[in-house]
C-alpha cells in the first residue's frame, strides 16, 4: 500500500450540506427551518432547551443548601496586624476597633464584622476589639500580653 492508495472507509465521510442553495437541493427556500416562528429568523437560540429531552440543568442532582441570613465577617490574620503596627500605620497603644482596621486600609470593610484568625507571627502587646476571632488568635494575642474583646464590637449597620 502506498500513501497515495490511502482512503476512508466507504460512508466514513458525508458531504457538507449546503443551506439554502436553490429549491432543487432539497435544502432551499426556508433552508430546513421550516415555515415562520421564532426558530426560522436568525439569531434565535432558546436557552437550554433540548428538543424535548429533559434539560442539562435539571438531570443534574442538587445538593447542599445556601443559608440566606448568613453572616460574611471581613478576616483578618494577625500577621498583617503585626506588620501594620510595624510599618506604623496602626497604633499599638491605643484600642484597636474594627473602625481603626478599616481607616489604616487593612480592612476594605467591616461587612458583618471583624473576625480575627491567628496566621502569622505576633508579639505585639494590643487591645483588640472585633467581632469574632478564632481560640488560636485569642491564645496567641494573650500569650504576646495583650487583651482580645470578641463580641459585637460595632454594629455592622
């Protein structure tokens, strides 16, 4: 066999068939779209719809449940505290409120709260108030000698 004898299976491969060209082709006048209606104009695609047969969307299984009064809390970790007292742009000695996080632009903003989670190194010794914070943070804020106030610190309105 030489590579010029090569060739496809008989009915391996079909023409293109060519839309709307003549009445004699089979395929002119309304080009296979029938007569009227939203599906002969152009630009019409409705929308997950499969001829009939039961959509996507619905044979796939549903799980889970999204809660509608969820709580969304701004995080904060306290390595980025640490490095924002550093740089100075929080002041150590003074309470820090989620107010003060928010103006030195650590938080963008307070959303339903501040929690704090514990990521990072920290020694400063702060008064924190926030709304929430993890059981590592608050250990890690007290072992460094300063104070944690977790509660609704501000309201979030």
């Amino acid at each position: 066999m030489k590579l010029h004898e090569l060739h496809d299976n008989e009915g391996a491969t079909k023409p293109r068939k060519r839309i709307g060209r003549g009445v004699g082709s089979g395929t002119g006048k309304t080009g296979g779209r029938g007569i009227k209606g939203q599906n002969s104009r152009s630009g019409v695609a409705i929308n997950a719809y499969e001829g009939g047969q039961m959509p996507l969307y619905q044979r796939l299984p549903k799980r889970g449940f999204t809660k509608p009064n969820r709580k969304a809390f701004a995080v904060v970790n306290l390595g980025l505290i640490q490095k924002f007292i550093d740089a100075g742009k929080l002041d150590a000695k003074a309470e820090i409120t989620e107010d003060a996080l928010v103006a030195s632009g650590l938080v963008r903003r307070k959303r339903d709260g501040v929690r704090v989670l514990a990521k990072g190194d920290f020694n400063a010794k702060v008064a924190l108030n926030v709304t929430g914070a993890s059981k590592s943070a608050v250990a890690a804020v007290e072992k460094a000698g300063g104070s944690i106030t977790v509660g609704n610190a501000t309201a979030a309105e």
